[in-house]
C-alpha cells in the first residue's frame, strides 16, 4: 500500500507538470490525491500505526482493547490533524492577506501607484513596474501581488506584445521580491512555521542572491522594449460614492495594514504562535480602522464592491485549495516512511546541499515551486546537532536557504513553475515556448549568478 501511496504521488506531480499540455487543473490533481492517499492509508492504518507510531497508539488505547475503529480515530485525531493544521497555516494567513490587500484596493489606498506609472518611456515604465512588484510582494504574497500589478499593467499598456514583456517582467519581480522574505512566498512560510529559519537572517542571507536574480534580468529583458511604449489611460475610479477617505486616510489604512504585516515576525518572534495569527490580528485592527473612518458611507453596497476579476479570484481560490491537496499528499506519503526512506538516499549518494538545490530548480520549472519546495523541505526535520550544522539542516541552514531560492528561481524559467506565471500565461494567451525563447533562458542564467554568489556567501561566511 506504500508503494500505491507514493505511485498516486508520482502520477500527481506528473498530470501538475504536463498541466500546460493536457489542461488539466493542477489544483483539482492535488485535492483528489491528497484525499486518496488518506483513504488508502486509513484502510491499512493498522499496519502504518504499528510502524510508525507503535508507542503512541499504545499511549492512547490506555489498556483498551485494539480495534479497526479505534486505529481510525487514533489516525484521525493524532496523525492526520497534524497535516490539516500545516495546510491550514498557510492557508490562513494567505486569507489574511489577500483580504488585507482587497480592503485597501477598494478605499483607493494603491491609487498613488497607478500615477506614478503615468509615463511613455520605456525604460521608466519598466523599472517602475519592477521596482513596485519587488517591494510589495516582498511584504504581501508574490501571487496576490502578481493578480494586482498585472491588472493595472493591463490597463495602462496598449499593445500585446510589450504586455508579454512588462507582464514577465512583473512576474520575476514578485517571484524573487517574495523569495526575499519569510511572509512574501507560501514555500517561504513552510520553513518558517517549522523554525527551520528566522526572518531577519533569512533576509539577510537571500539579499545579494535574490538581487543579481531580479535587477539583472529585468535589464536584460528591458532591451526587447522599444523607446516608447503605447499607454492608454482610463480615468481613475471615481470615489464619491464608495468612500470618503482623503489622503491622510488612505496613507493611514496603508500604514495599519502594510505596517502591521511587518510586525508579524516580531509577534512570531515575541508569542512564538503560528504567523496566520498575527495577520488575522492586522486583518482585525485594519476593518475596524475602515468601519471608522467609512462610517458616513453613502452606499454600504459600493465598498464592499469586489474589483477582482472572476478569473484572478478563481486563481487565488485554486492557489488555496493547491496548497491544501499537496500539503494532505506529502503527509501520507511522510506517514508510510517513503519520505525518510528517500531522504536516507540523498544524504547517502547526493550529500550536497548545491546538487540538491540544482535539481530543485530544475524540477520546479516544470512542476510548480510550492509542490517542489513543499517536497524537498519534507525530506528533514530541523536538526540541533553539530551534525545538523554540518549538513546545513539547523536553524537558518544552508539547506533550508538554497532550496527557498532555487525554486524560485526555477520556477521562472518556463513560467508554469509558478501560480504568479501561470497567471500571467493564461491572461495574455502566452506560449510556453515563447516565454523561454524570450525571458525564459535569461532568467536561468541569472538565478544561477545568484546561486553562486549564494554559495559564495556561504563560503565566506
């Protein structure tokens, strides 16, 4: 039953990486496995129980008599809510975010963007769009960032192909802008929540990499543009009837809710609970701070208004439930021993953090990048040994680092790595193709440069 476990497994991430070709929805893949791979479990969960979890079944059953019934609850109460509870962090705290980001969208509080890219030079337009993606998405999370920019790029910029181009570019800016920190990527928040790093060293570490891998392309890219690009401008959402905020109101919901989501590794670091908690807590004080100050609303039905498209709020929903399926995946296969299995193998014949983060890369440009950093961070636990430290397997070691970078990085390449690219390919009727020919291949030159200078880091250090 292992072995059919982890076959679901292999079919799975196979139909998530061939996605682009059979149309078939990664999301819905990862669900009905992850679902699967429980039910099977459970049916022979006497057999796993006894292997892997001898002692504690032991401690539950107090004596009581070994039954089919109680293997179950056992399972559902002990093995598989701990699994549940890993997804639902992630989950969580994307809700947050994603809520924070609407309720400043809808009191204009990310109008001031939209001028500052009032322009017709190119090379302007550019690295405004890159500079802004990086940032926010560094503080938000790269997808809703990704949905955000790509939706004002849309309605400024004319012309197909320079979409194409600005649009990539929007892309690699809120991947690699999201890589550089704890909150700014879901693959970033798994080894967060399991301690295997900390927010400022994280940063720290990731700074020069993740730089050579954003402003070198994005020069590199730059070129295909033309002197002038053709803009077209639509006049800006009139506020009368949603909202009263002036200025200061808005700077003010900007501040509580950009503000708030950088003190939450400080409460992380201060409360040690689940960062989710602390963006529902900046989600809580930001809506009452909006009930304040639209409490003179003429018309409730306007600010509660949605503006996202029905096609962006299908990708956020489907980023959700993706994470949720493989998040359940990886935890049955973890439970039949496959996962320990499979990490002895690679401390036995890889036993090379660079190796490790190479096919990480390579197997996240066509896979997805939370799948493949999902996997490769199941592989160990967080080690407090000198072996640990050896092996990069500590706290804020190597191993956690390279990988969180690589898959970024790798996700770039082809597009489909990516929610944010997948975004991006579906709104503008891109190839694949097309996307390597011209963004693609740049991309991975420059996320090794940033490779090596991540591994020159680390010698040096």
């Amino acid at each position: 039953m292992a072995l059919i476990i982890v076959a679901i497994a292999l079919i799975c991430f196979l139909l998530i990486a061939t996605g682009s070709l059979t149309n078939v929805n990664k999301a819905a893949v990862a669900v009905f496995a992850g679902t699967l791979g429980w039910v099977l479990y459970i049916c022979y969960g006497a057999d796993f129980v006894m292997s892997q979890h001898q002692s504690e079944y032991s401690t539950f059953l107090s004596g009581a008599t070994a039954t089919s019934v109680a293997v179950k609850q056992f399972i559902a109460a002990n093995v598989f809510l701990k699994y549940v509870g890993r997804a639902a962090e992630i989950v969580l705290y994307l809700l947050a975010t994603m809520t924070i980001v609407q309720v400043l969208d809808n009191n204009g509080c990310f109008d001031f963007l939209k001028q500052l890219l009032r322009t017709r030079n190119s090379r302007k337009m550019l690295w405004m769009l890159a500079v802004i993606t990086f940032v926010v998405s560094a503080n938000l999370d790269n997808l809703t960032t990704t949905i955000m920019m790509l939706m004002m790029m849309h309605g400024i910029i004319q012309n197909r192909r320079q979409r194409m181009i600005l649009g990539s570019v929007i892309i690699i800016s809120a991947n690699v802008g999201g890589a550089l920190t704890v909150i700014g990527d879901p693959t970033n928040l798994l080894i967060w929540n399991k301690s295997a790093v900390t927010a400022t060293n994280f940063s720290v570490s990731l700074a020069l990499p993740c730089l050579v891998a954003w402003l070198v392309p994005v020069w590199w890219i730059g070129r295909m543009l033309p002197e002038r690009v053709d803009t077209g401008w639509t006049a800006m959402p009139y506020r009368g009837d949603d909202t009263r905020l002036n200025v200061w109101q808005r700077l003010l919901m900007l501040f509580v809710g950009i503000g708030g989501l950088w003190f939450i590794p400080t409460f992380h670091n201060i409360t040690k609970l689940s960062p989710f908690l602390g963006a529902l807590c900046v989600l809580s004080v930001l809506w009452i701070v909006n009930e304040i100050v639209n409490r003179k609303l003429n018309n409730v039905d306007k600010v509660i208004e949605n503006r996202v498209p029905r096609v962006m709020q299908y990708s956020v929903i489907q980023m959700m439930l993706f994470i949720v399926g493989i998040m359940l995946l990886l935890g049955v296969v973890s439970e039949t021993g496959a996962m320990r299995w499979f990490a002895a193998w690679c401390s036995s014949y890889i036993h090379n953090v660079w190796i490790m983060g190479v096919i990480a890369g390579v197997v996240s440009s066509v896979l997805d990048n939370f799948a493949t950093a999902a996997s490769f961070f199941s592989l160990y636990d967080v080690q407090q040994t000198a072996d640990g430290i050896a092996t990069g397997l500590a706290q804020n070691g190597i191993y956690w680092k390279a990988i969180a970078y690589c898959v970024v990085a790798g996700g770039n390449v082809l597009g489909v790595g990516s929610m944010a690219g997948v975004v991006l390919l579906k709104t503008e009727h891109m190839h694949v193709g097309w996307f390597f020919r011209k963004i693609g291949w740049k991309t991975m030159v420059c996320g090794l440069a940033g490779l090596a200078v991540l591994a020159v880091e680390y010698t040096l250090i």
